[in-house]
C-alpha cells in the first residue's frame, strides 16, 4: 500500500531528525510539540467560531417566495411545498444528540449560544439569489454545500433523499464550527462520517444505520454504487475501488456517487466491524488534519494490509439488512502457506451461518488447486415464518438465487494482498479447478444473502488439493 495520508506526520519527524541529528535539538522539538498539543490545541478549541449569520429580513424573504421555519438548531428558509419543510427543524433537534454521542461535544460559542445553523432547501435557485442569500459569486451547489453556520441545498424529490442530505450538511457544520475549513481530514472521512450519520430511518427514529431495504431509503443508493463495479472501456474493472485508491485517490475532485458510496462505506465499515472498531474508535472524534492524523498514527502498515483485504470482500458481501453478526469477514484470521501443508489434501470447513470465510490458507507462488466439497447446509429463508429450510449441497439450488448465483452454491474469492484489481467471485459448486496467483489468499463461503444467514445450519468440507503441471 502506498504512503497512506495519516502516515504525513511520521514522515514529517523523520525529515526533522536528518536536517537536525542532534539529541538535543529533537528533545527541544518534542517539548515545542508537547507545548503545542497542552496549551495551543485546547485554546483553539476552547471557543467555536463565531456565528457567521446574517440576521433575516423575514419579510423581505417572504415577499421572494420564501418560508422561514425554526428549531433549537435549525433555521430552514425555503420555498419548497410546506408538507416537505416543516417537520425538518425537530429531525435537526433530534439529530443533535446523536451527533454529540458520535462526534463528540462541541466547544461553547464565546457567547454562550446554543449552536444553530442555517439551510437554504431550494426548488428554485433564482428566489434566492433574488432574496441575496446565496453567497457570492458561481457558487456551485451539486446536490448540497456549506460554509460556516450555513449550507444550501436543492430540493430533492424523494422525502428520504431530502431528510438525508439536510443531515449531511448539518454533520459538515458541526465537525467545521470549531476550526473551519482550514487543515480539514481527508474528504473520504468528512463526507464518509457525514453520509454515515445522515443515513437514518424515521420508525424508530435512528441515524448511523445500515437500510434494510430499497424502499423507504429512495435515492440514497450507497450499497448499489459499491457493488456496481464500473467497468472500463477495455472491460477490466475501473480504477478507484480498491482501499488504497479510497485514502489516496487520483484526483482531489469529490463529486462522483462512488467517491461518496466509497466514503459512506469505509467509515460504516470503521465503525462498525467488531475488530476496527477499537483501532479506529479515536477517529470519530477528530476535526482537523493534525487530529486525525494524530488518531491514526498508531495503525500499522499490517493493520491497513488486512483491511485492504476486507474491503474487497466487504465489496462483494454489502447488502440492504447486511448482517454484522454473522457476515463481517475476519479481520485478521490465522493463515497458513499452502506450499508448507501440500504434500497432502487437505480439508477445510465452510458454515452455512457466516459470509466469507478464511480457507486458512495463503499462496506464495503461483498454484493449480482442485476443490471438491461435500456436505449439507440448511438455509433458512427470512421472513417467512413457517417457510420451508431448504437443504442443499455444494452445487446449490435453484429455487432461489442470491446476488445472480443459486442458493446454497460453494462460492470461492481469491484475495490478493497487495491488490491491483479486484478479485472475482467464483461459483465452486460440487468440484473446480483454480489458478491461484501468487500473494494470494484463499476465502470461502456458501452462497446467501448476507442479511439472511440467520438461522442457516450445516456447513461443507472441502478438500484442496494441488494440481500438478503436466
Ligand atoms: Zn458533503
């Protein structure tokens, strides 16, 4: 993996030392930096910045089309039909705390006030301009944007896209207020924890979530985008997908549904995966750069290898109701070198309950293996009380079918862990032959949704053999 933006600051002390050498110069720069960190971090923060509002000429924006509705922390001007508006101020109201709990208390406002912003939903931009609340100059809006206590966005036709970026912009807001736009994190994590946050459902009301279904979470998309894979002219798979094109993208523009999907995923992903989620867990709280950096210094190059490796399988397993329980690969599983245990078959088991599992076995040259499974796994259909468990065997069944396969299939991925594409999935069924590159690692698992592998049983054996070149 390539120098990953939170390695920026050992980087920078290693140049401090060569241009220095001196013990006693580094020992002066670590109590400057430890100065730094004690005295000027808190002062900065001690304080928000001050609220950059204009006040309202409410008048004056009515006589222009425009509505002004109020809550605690929201102000919403906007012209769109009332049934669209009003009840976005008490979702503000609600969102709060959950911002609080995720990203830590704000500093107080110097005088004390609560903190509010302001949003501008717009159907028609001219109103706004005509009212001269938009700010100055080609202010480009793509679907939202902020600045200070203030963002706009255009109206959206679906009532859950709408909600959704309306909390989007409050995220930005909030992790901005106390050190502005200036030595931001990186944007996959600003807009990841902002389209993570906003990602919510009304019944129970609940933010940070994963939707269990299209309906109802119109326009939001994110899993679809992942899986989508876009494909090149020449046919291979785009570039952009893997983990290291995530933290270090080509190009610093932010605008694609991918590069957001990308964003939402990972830090769901962080923040979520049972053996990240304390690796990571100071990362939620970081508002500038040095934060950040300072949140992930502690990450080895090991660490991000195996969430590489994650992230490609996770690319396969995201689904609508995606189950944390049963579906999260292992993050770092025992892996043995097939060229030290090939003298023999060997045998490995695969759970009908779990999504991808470690085979246990990793390839460091170029291998033929054969896989032959046998066994029976039991699938539970979800949802339907009563319904008939259907049994299957490795070639699987074809009365259902997940993600184009059949049911109960014996899928296999080959994983590399230095990756320049990503890998495909491929249907084993009772018996296949594969080529496994070198760097390899070797997954496995029964073909399901991932958000229905409760109450599945029964598990395959498969045997791995080498296949001698003849
Ligand atoms: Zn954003």
């Amino acid at each position: 993996m390539n120098s990953v933006g939170w390695q920026a600051g050992e980087q920078m002390e290693c140049a401090a030392r060569e241009i220095t050498g001196g013990r006693y110069v580094r020992l002066l720069s670590f109590v400057v930096q430890a100065i730094l960190l004690l005295a000027v971090e808190p002062l900065l923060a001690q304080v928000r910045l001050s609220d950059d509002r204009p006040s309202l000429d409410v008048a004056a924006l009515e006589a222009a089309g425009l509505k002004v509705y109020r809550s605690r922390h929201l102000v919403l001007v906007s012209d769109a039909p009332t049934e669209q508006c009003q009840e976005l101020p008490a979702l503000v109201d609600r969102f709060y705390p959950a911002l609080q709990q995720t990203l830590g208390p704000l500093s107080p406002a110097a005088d004390g006030a609560e903190f509010q912003v302001t949003g501008y939903l717009m159907d028609a931009r001219e109103r706004f301009q005509q009212a001269g609340v938009l700010p100055d100059g080609e202010f480009v809006i793509r679907h939202g944007r902020h600045l200070g206590y203030q963002f706009w966005m255009n109206n959206q036709p679906s009532d859950y896209y709408r909600r959704h970026l309306l909390l989007h912009e409050v995220v930005h807001c909030y992790l901005m207020c106390e050190h502005g736009m200036r030595d931001i994190p990186p944007l996959w994590y600003t807009e990841g924890v902002a389209e993570m946050l906003a990602t919510h459902r009304l019944q129970p009301l609940q933010f940070g979530i994963l939707p269990d279904q299209l309906n109802g979470f119109e326009g939001w998309g994110r899993i679809a985008e992942l899986r989508r894979r876009p494909v090149e002219a020449g046919g291979g798979v785009a570039e952009g997908v893997l983990l290291d094109d995530v933290l270090n993208p080509a190009s610093r523009i932010f605008l694609s549904d991918l590069r957001y999907a990308q964003g939402w995923g990972l830090v769901w992903l962080l923040r979520n995966h049972p053996e990240l989620q304390r690796p990571f867990a100071g990362l939620f709280r970081v508002r500038t750069r040095a934060q950040f950096d300072a949140a992930t210094a502690g990450i080895s190059r090991e660490q991000l290898q195996r969430l590489g490796v994650v992230w490609q399988l996770m690319l396969d397993s995201w689904e609508e109701g995606f189950d944390p329980e049963r579906s999260f690969p292992p993050l770092a599983p025992e892996w043995r070198l097939w060229s030290e245990d090939s003298a023999r078959p060997q045998q490995v088991q695969v759970r009908s309950e779990q999504g991808w599992q470690p085979s246990g076995y990793w390839f460091d040259v170029e291998t033929r293996i054969r896989l032959s499974a046998g066994g029976r796994s039991v699938l539970q259909p979800a949802g339907e009380n009563g319904a008939r468990a259907w049994e299957s065997e490795p070639a699987g069944i074809t009365i259902d079918y997940a993600q184009g396969r059949p049911l109960g299939e014996l899928q296999a991925v080959l994983v590399q862990r230095k990756p320049s594409v990503l890998p495909e999935r491929i249907s084993v069924g009772a018996g296949s032959e594969l080529r496994v590159s070198a760097g390899s690692e070797l997954w496995l698992r029964i073909n399901d949704f991932e958000g229905q592998r409760r109450g599945n049983s029964g598990a395959y054996q498969v045997r791995l053999q080498s296949v001698s070149d003849r």
